[in-house]
C-alpha cells in the first residue's frame, strides 16, 4: 500500500510540473485567473471519534450516530497536498493524526434492569493512536455543472464538494491493568487471535487499509487562501480498532502461548466483568467460553470533522 501511494505521489508531481507548457487558463474574477492546474498547501485541525463494540448510548447497540457519544471526541491535526483541474475535480495526498478511545464506563448511568445491562457488565475500554496517509479524490458540482464565464459571472467564493478515497493507517488498541499500568492489547491474542483452537480467528495487523468518504465546503478567503470544513467517515476492513469482536475463549489456552507478563494481563483484561447480571447464579456468567463478548458482524470505524486552511499556489494578476 505504501508503494501504490508513493507511486500515485510520483504520477501527481510528474502530471501537474509538465501541465505548464501546454496549461490553458480560466479566469476567477477581473483581478485574477488560474491556470488550468492549481495546486493548494494545508494542515488541517479538528475533532475525531470511532464506532466499536465498546460503550455507546443505553438500549440496543446500533451503527453511526445511534451509539454516537461526544464525550469520547478527541483532537487531531494533519497536512495535505491538493491538486485541482479547474476548480472541478481534485485529488489530494493527506496525513491525518490523532487518538481513538471508548469505554463500557460510558454506560455507568443505565437503570437496571436494561437491554444495555450486559455492555455495561463488560466492562471493557480500549485508547489508541490513529496515523493515516490517504489519497482522496474530491468533485465540485457547482463548477462542473455551471459555466460562469458564459453567464457573465464570478465563480462564486464557495464550493461543496464530494470526496472519496483510500488510505492507509496504523493503529494500537491500549487499556489499562488493575494497576493502572497502560498495555497493548493485541500481543494479548484476547479473543484467541492466532491460536491454533481457534483457527478462524487470525492474528490482526496493526497496520491496515481505511476508505474515507465525506463531504465538505470550501471558500476563498483570497486568491490566495482558502478554508475547509469537512466531514469524513472511514470505512474499515478490520472489527479489532478496539480489540474486542466475537466470543470469549477459554481463558486456560493463554497458559498455553502467553510469556508470564503478558498472562497476567491477559487473565485480567479478557474478562473485566463486573457480574451484575448474574449475581448468585454462575452458570449465567456471560463470560463462560463462547458467550457474545463483541459483534463480528459490524466492523469499526471512526471519523473526523476538520477545518482546514490552505494557501494557493496558481493564481496569478491579471494586470
């Protein structure tokens, strides 16, 4: 993945550097015109927040804004690099940085009895750092379905835009031990991963491939500057952002393929149960091996809202 992006980079550069020589130019007021390719530099800032199997809003758990909850918001930042035809279709290389986190504890107000009951039993949290590297491709509608030269008019100074892409990012879902000590939780193999009982469950990678899709606006300052406010959900191909998907195993096997350090921690954080539910009958512990502990059927994600500043490089005065 890394050598298709650096590829594409390649063809980016070598396309928009030889555009000169035979560039026409499109005016973008009386002052101003752009040459056919213009090309913008930016860093972003804003908000990011995931869905996974852990926390979420009281009741049945759902997907996007059903188990959307605010409290788990965090920053992130980034750099982008946008190439755009006439102010149409564009495509950008972009680095996005931030940190992920959800937690059972979210559901610590829940009235027994709920249907909640057993997420909340669960007791489970995951934080983790997101670094990604995308090329996302992103259309205007308002300038490729309007001719404002033919109206005798302006482009006017915002545009909303479509955009759609795939990147590249790295994970490393964390949580912390009964004694407040921060640990990785893939090494663990919590659910299994890799062990040969559970040959359906492979060990994930840490690295992996994301699909981001959204919608933004985009206004012109100036000539020169522009800002963004934009939406973007990433689509994933992993259910383990969170270290948490499918059943729980037999919490003897860790015996088995764990050193001691990470068999303590794996006994602990497997199993975090608090045992509301079943007080006084343990057949109906819902930790015993094969009991629901995640949702294989739904995958994570997460997504950001940014604004982004960006100065523009292709403008040039007409007089």
């Amino acid at each position: 993945m890394k050598k298709t992006l650096v590829f594409i980079a390649s063809c980016l550069i070598v396309l928009t550097t030889s555009n000169k020589a035979t560039a026409q130019y499109y005016f973008l007021n009386d002052n101003y015109y752009y040459n056919d390719f213009t090309y913008e530099l930016g860093a972003s800032f804003g908000a990011i927040n995931c869905m996974t199997d852990l926390g979420g809003k009281p009741g049945v758990g759902g997907k996007f804004t059903k188990d959307f909850i605010i409290g788990t918001t965090h920053s992130n930042f980034g750099a982008y690099f946008n190439v755009t035809y006439k102010g149409i279709v564009g495509a950008r290389l972009e680095a996005t940085f931030g940190n992920v986190s959800a937690s059972d504890d979210q559901l610590s107000g829940v009235n027994f009895p709920d249907i909640a009951v057993a997420r909340k039993d669960r007791n489970l949290s995951f934080q983790s750092e997101i670094n990604e590297y995308a090329l996302i491709a992103e259309f205007h509608p308002l300038n490729a379905f309007i001719n404002w030269r033919e109206k005798d008019m302006d482009p006017p100074r915002f545009s909303p835009y479509l955009m759609a892409g795939v990147g590249y990012f790295s994970f490393n879902p964390q949580t912390t031990n009964n004694a407040g000590d921060v640990v990785d939780l893939q090494p663990l193999h919590t659910e299994g991963q890799g062990f040969s009982e559970y040959p359906d469950r492979k060990e994930y990678s840490l690295s992996q491939v994301c699909y981001p899709v959204g919608l933004g606006v985009l206004y012109e300052i100036s000539p020169m500057i522009k800002v963004r406010a934009e939406f973007a959900y990433r689509f994933l191909d992993t259910d383990y952002l969170d270290d948490v998907s499918t059943n729980y195993i037999d919490p003897s096997l860790f015996n088995k393929y764990l050193s001691a350090r990470d068999l303590n921690n794996a006994q602990q954080l497997n199993n975090r149960d608090l045992g509301y539910n079943y007080v006084g009958d343990p057949a109906n512990a819902p930790y015993v091996p094969g009991r629901k502990r995640g949702d294989p059927t739904n995958n994570d994600s997460y997504f950001t809202f940014n604004l982004k500043v960006g100065i523009m490089l292709g403008a040039q005065r007409i007089n």
